[in-house]
C-alpha cells in the first residue's frame, strides 16, 4: 500500500490530456484546494470538443461544440502547454513530451484517454470525428435518396461505448419514415438487451423504442462482419446488408514508464492512483475500469482531484471512485435519460440529472454552461420536461444541447 505523502508548498500537478477527465480535475482541485495547488496541463489539441453530441451532425440536426482550452485555462487558472505525454520517468517525477520537453511534477495525474480501433474491416465506425460524420452524413443522404435500404447497426465484442450507436440507429429510421423510405434495420450485439450495463428497467424500455421504430434487435451474439453480410454468432444466421455501422473498439495507450495491464490500460486503486508507482493518478478511457464513457471519467477524475487536494493540505474528505452511470439516448425529436447506480435503474423522458447534458461531470457540465453563456451560444436547444423540486414539471431548454452557435 502507497503511503500518502503530504505537501507543505504548493502542490505542482501536471494533467496529462484535454478531454472530460481532465477537464473536470482541473476545475474540481481549483475549487477545493484552491492555492495550495498549481495546475498544469498538458494537452495535444488546442480546443476541448464535447464529442458525444457528434451523433447529430450527420442527420444537420446540430454539432459538436468546440471549447478553446486557453480560455478554459484563463477561466479556471491553470497553466495550460501544448504537448503530448511521449514517456514518465516516475523516480524523477518528470514526463518526457513528444516535443522532447522534460516536465517536473510532485503528482501527476494521466487522463490521456483510450485509442480508438476499428473493429471490422468492412464498416463505418463512427467514433464523432468530422470524417466520420461526413462518411455517415452521406449514408444518410443515399437512404433519404432511395438507393440505400438495409443497414445493420453492430455493437462489436470488448470495451467501446455503445451508446451512440443507438442514437444513430433511431434517428435513421425516423429519417426514414419521414422521408417515405422503405428501410431494413437492424441492431446486433452481444450484450444480453439493449444497452444492458444500465440495468433490466432501461434495457426493456429501449427495446421497446427499438421495436417502434421498426428496427430488428439481434441481442446476445457475437457478431462477425464482412462485405455484404452480418454473422450473428458462428452458428447464427447471417443478415444481408448493404451497409454497417458501428462504434470503435477502445485500446490502452501504455504510457511507457507506467505499468499497465495487458491491455494498454492504467490499473488504479478506488482512489485512483495507479498500481505500482508512487504520485500518479489515472482517469477516464485510458484506466483498466471496463466501462468507457465521459460521465465515468468525470467522476474518477473527482475522486483523484480529491485525494491530491487533501494530501495538498486542502479540508475535504476524499471518497472513493462509486461508479453513477447517467446516459442521455438523443435523437432528432427526444432524449431519453438513463441512469444506474448499485441499488436502482431507471429510465424517463425527464432529466434524472441536473444540469441534464450528455456529460454529467458536477464541475464540468456546469461550467461549459456558463462558458456557452459568455461565448454568446443559443440556448435553442430540445425541449424537455423535468420534475422540479416543488413537484412542478415545466418544460425548459437544455443549454446548447445542439451545440448551435
């Protein structure tokens, strides 16, 4: 067992990444720990995209907002270097950049994510990059067009985050039926019910959703995928498409310096801090945890800003990582909330959450609120109703939703 080290000066944490999980602990050590830390982060790209709303952009029905890290870094008052991590030399408490930079750290903290790895040679994998919205935005228009009439959604076999598929498979079909076309769609995957890691509740309402808007579920088989044809299982029948779609496969990035499992991926204790090396914490995709998904990060990446903020003398009581899994399933017309801890599933057309947004980190989702506010974003987004606490249900917008400028 690590024994806790307790810094008198300010504590120099260095972040390693520029997506949720880092995001969110740079936020969260600058509201509890204030001073006694001096923040860093080390990101690749020059602005935070809130990828999940992606799904959107090939249907027109909205995009994905871009957020500049530098005036997220004047906002929270972090120190912000564009880089990537290329090594850790951990007894010298330094990272090596790509750019061939030496970095000191008295804790580092990496949420460098996972690499995203198409699963199928004959598929479109949708991971919410512009080329694959594109791709997808022209599979859209070839059905709206009638020259494309089967299509197979397919979950692939290990770690990926379902979800999205689901999205885009509801919304063609309601592109579908809208635009009068004749479609044959179909959902494999090998998860015993639809999108079943949030509990039997959720599982059966979206199988219903499924079966409404007219799409075929082939649940619990392991799908092989080749030119023309989804095999569902080796002894299953094989469906005859003429287009597949499907989300990456999530791979371990395997820090050099850092151990890591098999896999790639950062083995963490509940507080976060990585197996077998002092002073270093992990969050998000890049963690052995076996569920990807931005919420998830967040929420790791509390639990780890709170154990550098106490050891950095700051007064909060750190908890354990407790995995909450919310899910918002988006569509053109509606969302759907989904939401699971160890006790309870539930599924509703009303916010379980607040602020209701894709991404539900309690620093995160409220300060890109407000930043969508200063950056003057509409607020035009879907329409939905939520139970207030007085019991009073009025409908509100969901705060750049849509991501629409």
């Amino acid at each position: 067992m690590q024994s806790p080290t307790v810094w008198r000066m300010a504590t120099n944490v260095l972040i390693a990444g520029g997506g949720p999980a880092a995001l969110e602990a740079a936020l969260r050590l600058r509201r509890v720990a204030a001073e006694r830390v001096s923040v860093t982060l080390l990101a690749p790209d020059p602005a935070f995209t809130y990828r999940p709303l992606s799904v959107l952009a090939p249907f027109a029905a909205g995009a994905a907002a871009s957020y500049p890290l530098e005036r997220i870094a004047r906002d929270v008052g972090f120190d912000l270097h564009a880089d990537r991590v290329a090594s850790v030399a951990a007894a010298g408490h330094a990272v090596e950049t790509a750019g061939g930079e030496r970095l000191s750290y008295d804790v580092l903290l990496v949420a460098t994510g996972a690499a995203p790895v198409p699963p199928f040679e004959h598929a479109l994998a949708f991971a919410g990059t512009p080329a694959d919205e594109e791709r997808l935005h022209g599979l859209v228009e070839d059905v709206e067009g009638g020259y494309l009439k089967k299509v197979a959604f397919v979950v692939p076999q290990g770690a990926t985050w379902p979800l999205p598929l689901y999205e885009l498979a509801l919304m063609l079909a309601e592109r579908g039926f809208e635009t009068g076309a004749h479609l044959e769609l179909h959902l494999v995957t090998p998860e015993a019910g639809p999108l079943a890691l949030f509990g039997d509740h959720a599982s059966r309402d979206l199988a219903g959703l499924l079966d409404t808007a007219g799409i075929a579920l082939h649940a619990g088989v392991e799908p092989q995928v080749s030119r023309g044809k989804v095999q569902l299982g080796a002894d299953g029948e094989a469906l005859s498409v003429e287009r597949v779609v499907t989300v990456p496969l999530l791979r371990g990035m395997a820090v050099p310096g850092l151990p890591a499992d098999a896999d790639g991926f950062l083995v963490t204790d509940p507080h976060q801090r990585v197996e077998g090396v002092a002073d270093v914490y992990a969050a998000g995709d890049g963690t052995a945890f076996p569920i990807k998904q931005g919420g998830l990060a967040t929420q790791q990446a509390d639990a780890a800003a709170d154990h550098i903020a106490a050891r950095a003398g700051a007064p909060v009581e750190p908890q354990p990582f407790t995995p909450v899994l919310r899910g918002m399933l988006l569509t053109e017309s509606w969302a759907r909330f989904l939401r699971r801890d160890e006790k309870v599933d539930r599924s509703a057309d009303r916010a379980l959450w607040w602020p209701p947004t894709k991404i539900a980190g309690q620093e995160l989702a409220g300060y890109l609120q407000t930043l969508d506010e200063a950056l003057g974003r509409s607020t035009g987004g879907l329409p939905v109703h939520v139970q207030m606490k007085g019991g009073e249900a009025d409908e509100i917008e969901i705060l750049s939703l849509l991501g629409r400028r």
